[in-house]
C-alpha cells in the first residue's frame, strides 16, 4: 500500500468499515493534514490504516462487524476542543466515547496538548499509549512502530471465573449478576489479574502491560488502582478470591479454598 492508496483512505470517510477490505488500524482525525501524517506514518511501518473524523460514522458499529476483528490498533488524534469550526463535525476526544468493539483493541492516543492534567486523563480514561503530535515525523514513526509491535491487540477473549464475568467486548464485569463499575484502568488490571490467576505478577509487569510506562517510576497509581479494584470487587478470602499484595513489589489473585461468605448485591452495590 503506497501513500496514494493511503491518501484514498483518508478521503474515503463515509465508506462502510465493512468495505475496509484488509485494514488494520483505525485512525479518528478531524484535520486533514494529521489525518495523512498519521497514515502516511502507519504506511511506512507496513500497517494499512483506514481514517474517520466524525463520531456519527461509528453509530451503526457493533462487535458483529467482520471488519472489526482485522483491527489491530485505534490511533485517536486527540484535540482540545471537542469540535472542528471548518466541518462542525463533532469530533472523539477521548477512549470513552469510542463504541465498546473499538474499545478493546489497542488504543494510542497522539496530540499536541502538553497538559500533564490532559495526559494522565487520556490514559486513565482508557488509552494505551500517549504520544507528542509536535515531534519529529522519525520519532513518531519509531514510537508507533514499537507500540503496535511489542504489545499487539489486547485480549479479547470474554472471562468467567465462578460469579466474575468479564465481557471483554463490552469492557465490563459483572459479579453475581451485578455490573461493578469499574475506571478503563481498573478493569484491564482486574481482567489481566484474572487472566494471570494463581501467578505472581510484578508491579513493573503491570507498569508496562496496563500503562505502557517503563520500570523505575512511581508505582503508586498501580497500587491505587489496585485497591479501589480489590474494594469494589471485593477480593478478599471471606468472598472467594483473594488480591494479594507480596513483598510490596508484586500481586498474587488467589482463588480462596473455602467461601465462608457470599457476596451480597447489596454489599456491592455499596461500593459502586
């Protein structure tokens, strides 16, 4: 696919994602001339992206869509005002507004906002990586390029251990029968605990495979996160599984052997 082929892409927004054909990552851009430099970028790389700029275009998409399964990763350009003066298209600013099948791909999130506050809202609401839109066209390529090829898709696959369901597609945990509301970040913590039941997990494994942030930084969030997850889930031995906290470095989910008490949805509902 040659930067033509990216450019028909680009100007074929009201196509059906359906007729995407072999597309595998998904670029939401309202300006024209970010919509190409982040296509032109994938290209580059060996992606084949396909762009969107208006919220309207995902009202029919659901997790059925054939299309949806090829997508790889969503790059969400991401500005500070929510709408476009020159279209008055209303524009997805952020992870939460994406419809739940896209939410649960890989989502990078790349803008020239340089607001700490902004930056650790766009992560914690949901996004995988954070990237500077004003640098050089080489390093944006590199720093795309290492997030699609180290961490891949996330998992997809629905979980259910006992009265713990995990909808993947839907991103959302049920526990007897009761939806538990849970931050984008707390749910891929509980869901890659689930899925790494029984084994120690460090805290720097989480760093990297929740928040794509190297080892060395401050490990508080994990553990913040963790404990408002552990509360409003309630994983605690009386209940049937157990969040443990080992040598302050890792997490260990534990399957309890005896369920002394059930979990009431009045209990749960206390906590959401």
């Amino acid at each position: 696919m040659d930067n033509n082929d990216s450019h028909r892409s680009i100007h074929s927004n009201k196509s059906r994602l359906s007729a995407a054909g072999n597309v595998d990552v998904l670029v939401i851009a309202i300006r024209k001339s970010e919509a190409e430099l982040l296509c032109e970028t994938l290209v580059q790389v060996g992606y084949e992206p396909l762009c969107y700029n208006e919220l309207s275009q995902f009202c029919n998409l659901t997790s059925s869509n054939k299309a949806i399964g090829k997508i790889v990763a969503v790059v969400l350009c991401h500005k500070v005002c929510s709408s476009d003066s020159e279209t008055g298209s209303t524009v997805i600013n952020m992870p939460s507004q994406l419809p739940n099948p896209l939410r649960c791909k890989r989502l990078i999130v790349v803008s020239d906002c340089m607001s700490e506050q902004t930056i650790v809202s766009l992560l914690d609401d949901g996004a995988h990586h954070y990237f500077n839109l004003r640098e050089s066209p080489r390093v944006l390529q590199a720093r795309l390029e290492a997030a699609l090829r180290w961490h891949g898709r996330p998992s997809d696959k629905s979980l259910v251990h006992g009265d713990i369901s995990f909808d993947a597609q839907k991103r959302r945990v049920t526990r007897a029968g009761h939806v538990i509301e849970l931050t984008p970040k707390e749910y891929e913590l509980a869901y890659y605990l689930f899925l790494n039941r029984d084994r120690v997990v460090e805290t720097v494994e989480l760093l990297a495979s929740i928040w794509s942030l190297p080892a060395g930084v401050d490990t508080r969030r994990v553990d913040t996160t963790a404990y408002r997850m552990r509360k409003k889930l309630k994983l605690i031995a009386a209940h049937g599984w157990e969040l443990k906290r080992v040598r302050r470095i890792c997490y260990r989910l534990v399957r309890t052997e005896t369920r002394q008490e059930p979990v009431s949805t009045s209990e749960l509902l206390e906590e959401t």
